[in-house]
C-alpha cells in the first residue's frame, strides 16, 4: 500500500514522504490515526510543495535542536519512584514520568512521542534515555531513578 505521510513515523520517515507499507499497517494504523493519507497523483504534487516549505523550516529548526540537545544534556534529571528493599520498581518509569521529570528540573517541554526508552525502567539507578529532537538531532538525557 502506497501512502503519504502526514507526521513524522519513527522507522518510516516524516512529512510528505511516500511511503511503501503492509495494507494492514496502513488501513488500520497509518490512515485511522491521521498519520498517513492514500497516495495520488494530485496528492503527490501538493507533496512537492510541502517538501519544500518543510526543507526551509528544517535549516532554521537544526540550531534550534542543537541548542534544545547541549541544555538537555547539561541537566541531571532525578526521577522518584516507590521500590522495593532490593532497589527494583513497583511498576516501571514511563515515558510521560520522564518528560514530567525533565520539567520538573527546569528543562524544556517535550513531546512524549518524540522521546524513546530503549529497554524497560524497572529499577533505581542511571539510566539513558533518548530525545528526537530533530531528524538530525538526537540528545541523550542521564536520568537517575531514586527510590522515593
């Protein structure tokens, strides 16, 4: 199934790009959560011109992330959770907690979607934590989990 992509789609790609997926993946979660919209000839060239817009925007928005990416990286995100005696979580550490725990120390706000947990937080300690800021622009943030 051919589609055109309305937002950025991790793996995928971003704004007006066209895209090859399964139909399954396209009629049930591209398409219905306005990600994604069919393909034509006449959407095909309105594409054109959003790629270009886009491509604009994109020069200015790369300083903007590297400065985003240096401020994010120089915070120590501390992060409380309820554990147990041996230090392991009642639960895990959810992306939203990290983006309130960013807030919380004076970082900026970011979009939950853009920000990624490699393997589940279940226990105290430092973890990495990855942010998108851009597609060329990637910050990794240390958040320490403390018992609490």
């Amino acid at each position: 199934m051919k589609l055109i992509l309305t937002q950025e789609v991790t793996g995928l790609g971003g704004p007006g790009d066209i895209v090859e997926v399964k139909d399954g993946y396209g009629r049930n979660y591209l398409v219905p959560r306005g990600l994604a919209m069919g393909w034509t000839k006449g959407a095909e060239k309105q594409i054109v011109g959003i790629r270009k817009a886009r491509q604009v925007r994109e020069v200015r928005e790369v300083g903007q992330a590297r400065e985003i990416k240096n401020e994010l990286e120089a915070l120590s995100v501390r992060l409380s959770a309820k554990a147990g005696e041996t230090g392991r979580l009642f639960g895990s550490v959810t992306v939203a907690d990290v983006v309130a725990a960013v807030q919380a120390c004076g970082g900026p706000e970011l979009d939950r979607r853009r920000v990624e947990i490699g393997a589940p937080i279940k226990s105290v300690g430092a973890h990495q934590v990855s942010v998108r800021l851009h597609p060329e622009v990637s910050a990794t943030i240390t958040l320490e989990v403390v018992p609490g």
